[in-house]
C-alpha cells in the first residue's frame, strides 16, 4: 500500500493572493492622479513605479506586512519629488492606509480558493493521504488566511507550517528545513511538494528528498523566479487537478 504526504504551497496554488495588491495599486493611482493631477505620471507607469520600488524592498522586508505599504509610501514620496510638490502628512497617511487595506484579515474567505483545489484535497484526504500547507511569509498575514479561507478544513492549526521570510530579522524564508521535518517524521511514506514557485517550493523540495510538483501561475512577483529553468527529478503540472490523475488512488 502505497503511503503519501503532501506539502502545499498557499499563495497562488491553493488560493489566489494577488488582487487585493493589484486593488490597492489602483486605489494609489487614483489618489496621486487626484493628488498631483496633470503633473504626474500616466497610471501606467504610476503601477510600474509601485512594482519596482516593491521588488527593491524584497530583499530586506521579504514578506513582512509592512513592505507593501511602505513601497506605496515611497512611490508617493518619489512622485512628490518628480512633479516638485510638497509632502502632505495627510496623503501620507492615506498612501499607508491604502497598503494595509491590502492585507486586511476581511480580504479573506472561501471565495479565494483556487477552482479545483477543494475537490483535489477533499479526494486525497479521503483515501488516508497527510496533508500539510508549508508557506512562506509573514505569520499574522498567513494566519488570516487560514482563518478567513477556512482552510482548517483539510488543514488543522499543526499542519499549517508558516516559513517567517523577514531577512532584516534574520528570517530567511527558506522551507528547506521545514520540509526535513516532514521527511524525518514519514520516512516510509512518498513524499511531495506542490508549488508555483520554483525557487521557493521545488528547489526546497529537492534539497529535502522530496518530489517537488510545479504548477505555475499566471502571477510571477519575485525577480528572482522567471529565469529559472525546471530542475531534474521535479514534475510539471497545468492545473492542480491533474494530481489526481497523475497520482491515482491506492
């Protein structure tokens, strides 16, 4: 009888984690073109300003809840600067209003989970499978997300496994360690982890004994991700679904 444990990546492979970034990003704009008006920059290249002060800020603030308000912050204090206004306190305070909203614990519900990804999980577990969420990030953001997805469906609080990424505090974000422990703890067991990044979920994976399954999504933020190429030994998959069938019943 063959025996399996499964990892799960959370953003981006099992529930989507992106619009309320992109939601914010159009809430910045409308501000600054209300703001600044004429003298500033087109929405377009307001979203590109966002997007590449944000990645700059990744290596030190990883996925801590303040980097993203703060990447606003500083694209309005840059636009001050380009158009030659003066810092208001008050649109300031607006702009980090608007980055916090974006990781608010109300974002958060059901709605989020990725098309299929019920179906695959509810399956698994029934035929005796363990299952495991192994994420990177900030813990208070991540919880939410438990919380608010009800995602203690198919994974109770100890098989939520939250990799804190804030290197300024000495948190790298690496799941390699996270994932020995799965290995040592079902050393009989097939073992596998599913992701969308392979940097962040596949390499780890491999470094641990691991299988690691890809199935990218659409949204690629970290600069270091495109580039990369499939390592050997890892599986490409379209959808998430395709598990069940690359991966049939005992």
């Amino acid at each position: 009888m063959t025996q399996r444990v499964w990892a799960f990546d959370l953003d981006n492979t099992l529930i989507e984690a992106s619009r309320f970034y992109g939601y914010a990003i159009l809430d910045f704009t409308r501000l600054m073109m209300g703001v600044l008006g004429w003298r500033t920059l087109s929405w377009w290249e307001i979203g590109q300003l966002v997007s590449k002060i944000d990645r700059g800020l990744v290596e030190k603030w990883g996925a801590s809840r303040d980097r993203f308000p703060a990447a606003l912050w500083q694209s309005y204090c840059r636009l001050c600067e380009f158009v030659e206004v003066p810092y208001d306190d008050k649109v300031g305070a607006e702009v980090w209003a608007i980055g916090k909203r974006a990781l608010s614990r109300t974002n958060y519900s059901p709605l989020l989970v990725i098309p299929g990804v019920g179906d695959v999980l509810n399956r698994l577990s029934r035929r005796g499978d363990e299952l495991f969420v192994v994420t990177k990030g900030d813990p208070v953001v991540q919880w939410r997300k438990w919380q608010g997805c009800e995602l203690q469906r198919w994974f109770p609080r100890d098989r939520f496994i939250v990799v804190r990424w804030e290197p300024a505090a000495g948190y790298p974000g690496d799941k390699t360690e996270a994932l020995l422990e799965l290995r040592d703890r079902y050393p009989f067991h097939e073992r596998f982890m599913v992701g969308d990044s392979i940097k962040d979920d596949i390499l780890p994976a491999l470094r641990a004994g691991m299988t690691g399954i890809y199935v990218p999504s659409n949204w690629h933020w970290h600069p270091g991700e495109i580039p990369l190429l499939l390592p050997n030994g890892a599986i490409r998959l379209r959808k998430i679904t395709e598990i069940l069938d690359g991966f049939p019943g005992r």
